[in-house]
C-alpha cells in the first residue's frame, strides 16, 4: 500500500468510525452549513430557531432516494404528490410564531414530520394533523422515536383539535382558499397563526393571522407556494 493509499484508507475508516459514534452524524457538517448560508445569512436570528434547525436530522424525513438532497435550499418530494418544505420557509414560519418553551402549538399539514419536529425542539407540546393516511403513520412513527412531546391526527385539519385547543400558536403548512374559521377559534387570545392563503397550484401569500379582543388582524408577508389544503369528502 503506497503512502497516499494508506493515509486516504485511513482517513476514510476514520470518518466511518466517527459516523458510526453514538450521536454521531455523517451530515452534521451539511445541516450546519444549511443553517449559516440558507438561514442565518437570510436574516433568521432567533436563536431556538437556529438551534433546532441544527439539531433535528432533515434526512430522516425524506425518502431515501432524497437524503443526498435533504439539506438542499429547495422544498423535496415525500410521496403522495406531497413536499417538505424549504428549509427557510420552515424556519421562518416558526421564527414568525415566536415560539416560547411554554407553548402548546397545533399544526396542520404534518407531511414528513418535519416541522412538527422543530417546534417538538422548542415548545412544551405539538399536535399536528395529516390527511393522507400513510404520510401521518409515517411520521407519527419517526416523531415518537425521536420526541415525547408530539401528537399525531389522521383528520381534515380544517375542524382543528378542539380537545386539545385553544392554542398559543397554528403553523398550517398547506395553502387554503380562505382561513378555515375553526382554526380563529382556537386560537388563544393574543395567538399568532401563520397560514399560506391563495390558489391552489399558484403563488400564494403566507399571512400572520393575530387574535386579539375575540377578533383578528391579517398581515401578509410573502408570496410562497405551498402544496393545496384538501378537504375529505
Ligand atoms: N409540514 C410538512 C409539509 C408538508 S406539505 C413538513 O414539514 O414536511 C403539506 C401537507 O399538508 C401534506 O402532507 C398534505 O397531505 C397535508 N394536508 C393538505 N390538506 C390538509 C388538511 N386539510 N388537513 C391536514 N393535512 C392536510
């Protein structure tokens, strides 16, 4: 073995060793360069934001023909027509909740799991809502292994978790035509809702919904697009 091929098999076994470590993580280095370049450097500094998104492997969410790409700038397939969202967009909709370790979030569009998972990092307890069958026992099986502190619904989130309401917090992660009025209602007073409104298949406007006096105001805040709110039969 010449000198070169010794050094580059030994560094190899090192990092295979490294990965293999508890707690070690093959895309460690991926998920923090996702974090500085998608995501700090794109204005996010809320801190528990940026610590989540460091901790919380985005791989694990994506098919595995889609992990190479899971710490890409871009939203990926999960099956069933359905995406993760873009990394940023994920932290800006919880950046923009400005979640508190006290908070009791609902979601809806559970899809990979993935922002579930973020705020699973920060807030006391998520209960989140999927309407495609498989995509909610997929990810209702990753979240239990990886949290203790997640919900999981197969149901039409427009009728919201009222047993489990009212909510400091709602990050809806499919656009609606109009804000499903369940999801006003509970929403606690002085809640924040972020919500993708507009044409399904077209840009939609990601909106702030706020709950104050039993009334709301809405504030638009980007164009974005997301994959449409379906209704169950
Ligand atoms: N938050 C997800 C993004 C998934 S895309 C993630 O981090 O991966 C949006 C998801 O919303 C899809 O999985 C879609 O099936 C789901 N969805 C669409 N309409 C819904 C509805 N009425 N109730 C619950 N989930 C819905």
């Amino acid at each position: 073995m010449s000198r070169k091929t010794r050094i580059t098999f030994g560094l190899g076994a090192l990092f295979t060793w490294l990965s293999f470590q508890p707690g070690g993580d093959p895309y460690a280095g991926s998920r923090k360069q996702m974090v500085d370049e998608q995501i700090r450097a794109r204005g996010i500094d809320h801190a528990p934001t940026l610590e989540a998104m460091e901790r919380v492997p985005r791989h694990r969410f994506v098919p595995a023909d889609q992990q190479r790409f899971a710490y890409a700038d871009r939203p990926l397939p999960i099956g069933y027509g359905q995406t993760i969202s873009q990394p940023y967009i994920v932290a800006y909709m919880t950046q923009i909740i400005d979640p508190k370790p006290h908070y009791k979030v609902l979601e809806i569009g559970t899809g990979s799991g993935y922002q579930a998972a973020i705020l699973a990092e920060i807030v006391d307890k998520v209960y989140t809502i999927e309407i495609v069958p498989e995509l909610g026992r997929s990810a209702s099986r990753l979240l239990n292994e990886l949290y203790d502190n997640v919900s999981v619904k197969i149901a039409d989130g427009y009728h919201g978790w009222e047993e489990a309401g009212p909510f400091d917090a709602i990050v809806v992660t499919a656009a609606a035509g109009t804000i499903p009025p369940p999801l006003i209602e509970q929403l606690k007073e002085g809640g924040k809702m972020i919500i993708p409104v507009g044409s399904p298949y077209l840009t939609q406007q990601l909106m702030l919904v706020e709950k104050r006096s039993r009334r709301y105001t809405t504030r638009s805040l980007m164009p974005v697009r997301f994959v449409p709110f379906r209704r169950s039969e």
